[in-house]
C-alpha cells in the first residue's frame, strides 16, 4: 500500500491528536494506579513508575516539662517501747503479794532474760502452782531439776507438785533423790510419810511422822498427820495430844477440824463445838466443820464430866525412840503396795493432810 502524501498543516494535527491520545492513555493509567494503591495495596504493574516527591515529615514540638512530685501523708506508726527487763525482786514481790498470774508472767519473762536462773525457773513453777496451774508448774519445776539436779528446793516442791497430780511413782522417784541428797530435811521426810500414807501403809506411815517429831516435836503439818492417821485407825484417844499440840501452834482451819473431829469421837462434844467454832472463824466456808458443827449441837455428853485440859494434853505430848524393826517397809516397797484403808464413812473424817507452798505447809 502506497503511503499517502501528507501536506504540512495535515502531518501537524496527525501528531498532535496521536500526541492527545498518549497523553490521555498515560492519564488514565496514572489515575488507575493510583485508585489501585489506595483501594488496598495490589501488585503496582513494574512495568509503571510512579515518581512522587519526598514529603516532608511533620512532627510535634518537644514541650519539656517539670516532673510531678505527688506527695502522700503516710500514716503515723506509733512503736510501743520496749519494756523494762524485770528484775527478780519485782516478780517476787507479786508472788508474795498473792498476785501469782502476774508473778507468772513476771517469771516468765525473768527467765526468758536469765535461762540459767535456776531461781527464776524454780519460782516460776511455784507461781504456777499456786496459782493452780499444775502442768505449767511440774514442767518449770522439771526444768529447773535440769538445770540444776542437786537444787533441794527443787525437787521436794516438783514432788509436792507430782503428788498433787496424782503421780505417785514419780513423786517416789522424786523424793528419794530428795532424801539422797539431804536425809535430815523434813521436808523430804514428810513427803515420804505422805507417800506411805497414800498408798494404805499407815503403821509405817505414822512410824515416819513419828520419826520427824523426835527432832522437830513442833513440826504442825507431822503432828497434824499423824492424828489424821489415829482417826482413821479409829485410835481417837492417840489422835488428841498431837492435834491439841498442832491446833495450839497453828491457825489452820483443818487442823481446828480435825481436833473437833477426835473430840466429838471421844465423847466431849462441847470441846468438839468448840473446835468446830473455830475452824469457822478461820475459814467461814470449811464445809466439813460446818456439818460437823450442826450434828456435834445435837448431842449431850455426860454433864458431870470435867473438860479435858487440851493445854496440859498438848505439852505432855511425846514421842518415845522408836527404832527401826527389821522387816518395815523401805520406799522402793511401794511401787507394789496395795491401798487397804476405805474412806470412813462420815465425810466429816475426810480430813485434810498437809500439801506444800515453798517452805509453808498447808491442808489440801
């Protein structure tokens, strides 16, 4: 085909539209690419190049500022000051004051300072056990045993201790190191004879009061005992010297008793509602001499009989030597003796024995 001639003007406006139209063309592509790229980002066709200017990044001005203390009132915690280090005499003091709750605490924390006291431990377990608190007592005076075995005060109040929680095979044990460690201490003598008492053996018993009143013939709680022992052997006539001698050494309501009880027996019942009387002005609340003393009112004895001098009776009381026969028993016999006395019938004869406070005795 044979290429037309074109005139100049014609050949321009050729070009020009073949110039619009590629233009257009590169409009529209351009227009498509773009909506392409915003309408999620497919695949740019390589074969198109999209030449932008770099935009200038834009960014906040800095504004520096002063840091914000915040400040919170704390509360006030008011620490308590440590308290004084107690000192012995104050934890004694309480003690002898009858405040044994405080004297407790005051010994606990005496010996939580002084561990190796063995005066603090030993008086904390006797504030114990005034204060009835037998477990705390048996276990302060165990330790106190510990820390010092030969400590005689020790092991003679840790057996009255053990006797009051009806340990009797370790209240022996105790005191025969008692004994082994002082043989004249009356103390540990008397606890034996309680402990023959206890177990039924009551010759051998009154045998061992017997012995402490030849050396201590005002001994009360020995003398108290052994006529404790008469009544209940029914031998009311040798029960009256030793308790006359006892309740004229004594305030103690329940030696008072007693005596009323071996009087009323022996058929001096004025005597008796005397002694009675007295066991009343001691302790208002002995439920036994109260019985005793409404029953005793009831009853006349012989109006022409002259009443017994219970002064004269008190001094002529002694005890005659009495040495040891072959064949009585020996401590050690007990871990196997057999408890033969009953209870007497009248509850009134239930009368109390000596239990010990420190160095003081006292009725049970």
């Amino acid at each position: 085909m044979q290429k037309q001639n074109l005139t100049p003007d014609r050949e321009r406006k050729l070009k020009f539209a073949e110039a619009g139209i590629l233009f257009v063309l590169l409009l529209g592509v351009t227009i498509f690419i773009g909506v392409r790229f915003q309408g999620g980002g497919e695949e740019i066709n390589p074969t198109v190049a999209e030449i932008t200017a770099p935009q200038e990044i834009v960014t906040e001005p800095v504004i520096e500022t002063e840091p914000t203390v915040v400040i919170i009132d704390e509360p006030v915690i008011e620490i308590a000051p440590e308290p004084e280090p107690v000192t012995y005499v104050q934890a004694e003091t309480a003690y002898h004051d009858g405040a044994y709750d405080e004297a407790i605490d005051l010994f606990e924390r005496y010996v939580a300072d002084h561990p190796d006291n063995v005066w603090g431990m030993y008086m904390l377990g006797m504030s114990a056990w005034k204060a009835g608190d037998l477990e705390t007592a048996d276990e302060a005076l165990a330790d106190a045993r510990t820390m010092q075995p030969a400590h005689l005060k020790s092991v003679i109040n840790h057996t009255r201790v053990l006797l009051a929680m009806d340990r009797d095979a370790d209240a022996r044990e105790a005191v025969t190191i008692a004994l082994d460690l002082a043989p004249g201490d009356v103390g540990a003598q008397r606890l034996q004879a309680r402990l023959y008492h206890r177990a039924g053996v009551l010759d051998q018993a009154a045998a061992s009061y017997e012995s402490i009143l030849r050396t201590s013939s005002d001994d009360v709680w020995a003398l108290n005992n052994l006529g404790l022992i008469r009544i209940e052997q029914e031998r009311f006539d040798e029960a009256l010297p030793a308790l006359a001698r006892a309740a004229g050494l004594t305030d103690a309501a329940c030696i008072h008793n007693n005596l009323g009880v071996a009087l009323e027996r022996t058929g001096w019942y004025a005597q008796a509602a005397e002694a009675y009387e007295a066991a009343l002005s001691r302790d208002a609340d002995h439920a036994r001499a109260t019985v005793s003393l409404a029953r005793v009112a009831e009853l006349h004895g012989d109006p022409d009989r002259q009443p017994l001098d219970l002064v004269a009776l008190a001094a002529g009381f002694g005890v005659d030597p009495a040495p040891r026969q072959e064949g009585d028993l020996v401590l050690g016999d007990l871990a196997v003796a057999v408890v033969t006395n009953p209870e007497q019938d009248d509850a009134d004869l239930s009368v109390a024995s000596e239990t010990s406070t420190d160095d003081e005795e006292e009725n049970r």
